[in-house]
C-alpha cells in the first residue's frame, strides 16, 4: 500500500468519486475539513472548512453533498472542486434522494425531525421544508421510499410510514387498442 495523502484528521466515511477527484470529509476535533484528492496528480486541494461530525457524504451528478453538525454543503467538481452552495443544518447521519430529486435528511438534534431541500442540477439549494412528528428525537437515518410512503427511523428505534408522500404520474401504458375521439383505431 502507498501512502497518498495524510490528512491529519478521521475519515468516517468512503471518498466520493467526481471525475479525477476523490472528495473527503476529514473529521477533526472541533470542526471539519473538506478535501479534494486528485488521482492524476496525486495532490490534495483545501475546499472548505465545515462543522463537527460529518454526515454521510452523498453523491450526485457533478459533485457531493456534505452534511455535518453546522451546514449542508454542496461541492461542484470541473476541472477543480469548490463550494457551490451552503445552508445551515445539523445532520450527522445519511442522506437520500426522492423521485423529485429533493435531498432528504434527519435532524440530529433533542427535537429531531426531517429536512427536504431541491437541489438544482447546478447543485445550488432551493426551497426546504421540514417535517415533524410527535416522535421526534435524535436522528442519523435517512429516509426509505417506497411507492407512495416514505419510511422514518430515529435514534430511539421509532419507525414511522408517512402516507401519501406524493403520487407518482400515472405510468405510459401502450394500448394497441386505444380509443381516440370515439373511433378504435385498428391494425
């Protein structure tokens, strides 16, 4: 094995892939770094300086998706990688995608909960809502969805369905048959 980079810090979590880059989420004792690692070049690249406890990195087209006790961060990586967009967050855990392409993830605080929030293709962040539920607690997990319900699990070992998240547009379905202003179109 060859040593390529010492970062001076905890990796939690597997790199994300982006191109030549491997992206890291270094944990350090109060804060966290994110990193760069380029496989063609052997070299790191300082990105930003972030909260405590890393979350699950995510990866989406073009870059990551960094959570961490103090923000969500999004890394767009071209010919080098740098923050694209940054919101205030607590989440320590993992994060996941719906059908809409909204990032999902559970609030890792005494209140817990669940945040939604659009991420554009740019990977720059749009509107966020935030879903509650009397059993709110502590959080690491990230949601399931399955059809038309969206699983939650918290730190206390609750697990909920939420009902009717959205509905699906109704699915093509080629009729050889089908009916057009009153004639039956045959073959």
């Amino acid at each position: 094995a060859t040593v390529r980079a010492n970062l001076s810090g905890h990796l939690r979590h597997p790199p994300v892939v982006a191109g030549d880059h491997l992206l890291l989420h270094v944990q350090h004792a109060t804060n966290s770094t994110l990193v760069a690692f380029n496989r063609s070049t052997n070299s790191t690249d300082f990105i930003a300086s972030s909260g405590p406890s890393p979350a699950l990195p995510l990866r989406v087209s073009g870059g990551a998706l960094f959570g961490d006790g103090d923000h969500l961060t999004s890394v767009l990586c071209e010919a080098t990688c740098r923050v694209q967009d940054r919101m205030n967050a607590t989440t320590n855990g993992a994060m996941k995608r719906d059908r809409s392409g909204s990032v999902w993830f559970p609030i890792n605080t005494p209140g817990g909960g669940w945040t939604s929030v659009e991420v554009s293709s740019n990977l720059t962040f749009g509107t966020t809502s935030t879903l509650v539920t009397s059993f709110d607690t502590y959080g690491t997990a990230a949601p399931l969805f399955i059809g038309e319900r969206m699983y939650l699990g918290n730190d206390a070992g609750v697990l909920l369905a939420h009902e009717v998240y959205y509905a699906d547009p109704p699915p093509f379905v080629y009729d050889p048959m089908a009916t057009v202003g009153g004639a039956v179109l045959a073959t």
